[in-house]
C-alpha cells in the first residue's frame, strides 16, 4: 500500500515511516519540510494522488488555546477534503485518552476538535486514542519546579513508550478502518506524582515530589484516571524499567 505520514519527520512519524517499509509498504513522509503544508494546502493534491492510507501523527507548533485548536481543525479538514478528492480509502489520526474529559484544558479540547472533523469526513476513518509518552515525563515533572522541589497532581497516568505507539499506528494503518476509536497505554498506571518519584530514583534526584490535587496538568486539575484507558485497550510491551535503560541519557538531561 501507499501510505502517506503527515508529520512523517517527527519522534513517531519517522518511526511509523520505518515500520511501514519493514514491512514492504511504500511510505511516504509528508511535511512542510518535504513540501506538504496541511494548513497552506501546499502539496496536499500531489501527495495524495494513489495513496491508499494517510496517517496523521502531526502535531502543533503552538499552544496557545485558540492557535492550537486552529491548527487541528484547519489541518484536519484540509486532509479530510483533499483524500476525499484523491479516493484515500482511511484516515488515521493520533489523539489523547481522555482529551474529552478535561475539557479545562485548551490542547485536550483541540484534540476533541480535530477528532470531530475526521469523523465529520466522508473518509473512513480510525482514531486511536494514546496515553501520554515516557518520553516526556521528565519535561512534565519539571513544569511543577518551585523552590526545589516539585509540586505534581495526584491523577494516575498510564504512560506509553513512543516506540509502542509507532508499533500500534503501523499496526492500525494497515488494517481496515474501524470508523471508530482504539485506546493504548502503557503496561502500568501511578498517579504523576508516584512516576516522578520513580523517575528521581532512576536519575538519582533528591527533590521533594509534592502531591497537589491542584496542581494542573496542561492547564487542568486531574481528578482521578481521565489519563487511563478503560477495558479493552491496547497495552504496550515497554514498561518504566525498559524504556529508561533505552533512554537513560535522554531522561536525564
């Protein structure tokens, strides 16, 4: 099949660009650094012509409330439309487990947007909800630094590594549409301030984790498992353990 990656130069977009050649698809990177612009509509028409699958693993460079949901909802429906005219039999997009749980928060509310323009689209589609990435828990316990220690909210998470996300994209994508959507997280669930206490012994950082039931998490409060998938998710194979020894380095920066 031909399957074009928008955001395809990126953590998981490279990834899943790899995955799809291992296995003898013809994959195609799609981003404005090859030419393909989802919000200008540049390229869009010449990289759509013959594709069979287009997966959208983009994400925003903004994050101001109104810009981001700008951006998901413009991108989404200039995919949607031009894959219309080019006869693209499924859409795949990546969102956020729980995104339309917390609607306090401007990014999970954009993600909600964008998944309501694919399945506005006349494209069949799949929408698989992922849990946030390993990759960055050290950049979310950072952002509740104060005076030494770290103030984090108590809501349980079930973080994924990106490598199990990549596996399961490339797993959905060739695969028919479910016209639906498919959760994954990772293999456990602790509240954030338990993973940040996990990744301090890992990195040998003596800071106080402070558990703040008001602390917010991309600008919401967490009450409990919004961040959890429920019964019938995809569990990825990488836990904490293995996914610091792969990247020890990068967890410690």
């Amino acid at each position: 099949m031909r399957i074009v990656v928008i955001g395809g130069s990126g953590r998981v977009g490279s990834n899943v660009v790899r995955r799809l050649e291992a296995k003898g698809h013809e994959a195609v990177p799609a981003s404005p650094a090859t030419g393909v612009n989802s919000i200008t509509g540049e390229g869009l028409a010449e990289v759509m012509a013959g594709a069979d699958v287009v997966v959208d693993v983009s994400n925003a460079p903004v994050w101001e409330d109104d810009a981001v949901r700008e951006f998901f909802t413009t991108s989404t429906r200039n995919l949607v439309a031009a894959e219309g005219a080019a006869g693209v039999g499924h859409h795949l997009a990546v969102s956020i487990v729980g995104a339309d749980l917390l609607p306090d928060s401007g990014y999970l509310r954009a993600k909600v947007a964008q998944e309501a323009e694919v399945e506005a689209g006349r494209v069949p589609y799949t929408i698989l909800r992922a849990t946030q990435f390993f990759e960055f828990l050290p950049q979310i316990v950072e952002s509740g630094a104060e005076d030494g220690a770290v103030r984090l909210p108590a809501g349980k998470m079930q973080f994924v590594a990106a490598d199990d996300v990549a596996a399961t994209v490339t797993e959905l994508a060739i695969a028919p549409p479910v016209n639906g959507r498919v959760e994954l997280g990772g293999p456990e669930a602790l509240s954030l301030d338990a993973w940040a206490r996990r990744l301090f012994v890992a990195t040998g950082d003596d800071r106080q984790v402070i558990a703040d039931p008001h602390a917010r998490y991309f600008g919401t409060e967490l009450h409990g498992g919004e961040l959890t998938p429920g019964a019938g998710a995809h569990i990825g194979a990488t836990d904490f353990d293995g996914w610091f020894a792969a990247h020890a380095q990068e967890a410690q920066r």
